[in-house]
C-alpha cells in the first residue's frame, strides 16, 4: 500500500511537470520548392512545385527537438537545351523528413527564436511523367520504376525562425535537400534529386 501511495504522489508531481513542458507540437505547413536532378551528362533547368503537409516536433528540451513532416513535393526538372537536356521530368514525391532541431537563446524578451535543421527524408513517388525532347540525352524516357526510381532517401539541413511564446507558434523554414540514391537506375548515368524548399506553418502544443 506504501508503494502505491508513494507511486500515486510521484504521479501527480510528475504529470503536471510534463504537461507544462509541452512535449509534443503539431501543426501544418505549406511553401514551394525549386527542384533539379544533378546528371552525369548535362545540366537540367530547375522546376517550381509546392509543398505542403502535416508537422510535428518532439521537444526534448527547449534548445533540442526532433521534427518530423510528411509532405507532398513536387520535384523533378525542366529542358535546359544549352545544357544539353531536351526532355523534361516531372515529379511528385511523399517525403517524410526527420531532423534535430536546435534553438538559438532568444534575445532577451524576444518570441522569435532561430533554429537549425539537419537529419535525413524518405521519399516515395507517387507521381511521374517524362516529357520526351529531341535528341534528348538524359535517358529518362519513361517512368518505367527502371528508369525512374519509386523510392528515395536524401540528406537535409536548412535554417529558420519561430514566431511565437512557448512550443507554439509560426514557423519559417528554408532546407535543402541531397538526394543520396540514383533515381536513374537503367540508363547508363547518375541522376540524383536535389530541391530547395521555403515553407512556413503553425505549431500548436498538444501535450
């Protein structure tokens, strides 16, 4: 009976503690990304998709988190003739970023807060379409998964802001992504992902 007095008081010292530690945000969040592939043959023009998605952060302490987003992108390229690509490639991927977030000590009685990013994405593609040039050179000539790669995984750093008091708030963001796998499996050169992405979004403290 001692036990589960003392477990009983632990509890109620403990779990208001936690709630006003806020260890979990969730929110939204939305933007546009200009995205390309880097070839072994020739230089491909950049293409403008957006995303946008659901957000969450696990705080761990108010100057280190983990954020963890799923967010539709659109990625892929567009002609660059005097880069030697004629076809264009367009894209869409789930991308699941996970990445520890470090706060900077706000100044003084300040609500915006500098953070940094980095970790690694997931991304499953769940739209392709090639649009094919003359002479193209890229040999990416369909979305055949040979061609075009269904799954990907990238390294991610960026920076931003948060707006706001507390775990909540309004978040601006500006990454990078790195893909590290060969989306273009079967025709004879590397073509991997890479894609600059501004998104902002509202945290909200849910437990």
């Amino acid at each position: 009976m001692s036990r589960i007095l003392v477990f009983c008081c632990a509890l109620a010292v403990i779990a208001p503690s936690a709630a006003d530690a806020q260890l979990l945000s969730l929110g939204l969040r939305g933007g546009a990304s200009q995205s390309t592939m880097s070839l072994s043959s020739g230089s491909p023009a950049s293409r403008t998709g957006i995303v946008v998605g659901p957000t969450g952060v696990v705080w761990l302490s108010d100057a280190l988190a983990v954020q963890f987003d799923a967010l539709y992108v659109g990625k892929g390229f567009k002609p660059n003739t005097a880069g030697g690509v004629t076809s264009a490639l367009k894209l869409s991927y789930i991308d699941i970023p996970i990445v520890a977030v470090f706060s900077l000590p706000k100044a003084g009685s300040s609500t915006i807060q500098l953070r940094l990013q980095a970790g690694g994405t997931f991304g499953f593609r769940v739209q392709c379409s090639v649009d094919q040039g003359t002479g193209d050179v890229t040999g990416i000539t369909d979305c055949n998964p040979d061609n075009v790669g269904t799954f990907d995984f990238g390294a991610v750093g960026g920076a931003g802001v948060k707006i706001g008091k507390g775990r909540g708030g309004i978040v601006i963001d500006a990454t990078y992504t790195f893909g590290l796998l060969d989306a273009n499996l079967d025709s004879g050169q590397s073509a991997r992902n890479r894609a600059f992405q501004i998104s902002a979004g509202f945290l909200f403290p849910i437990m």
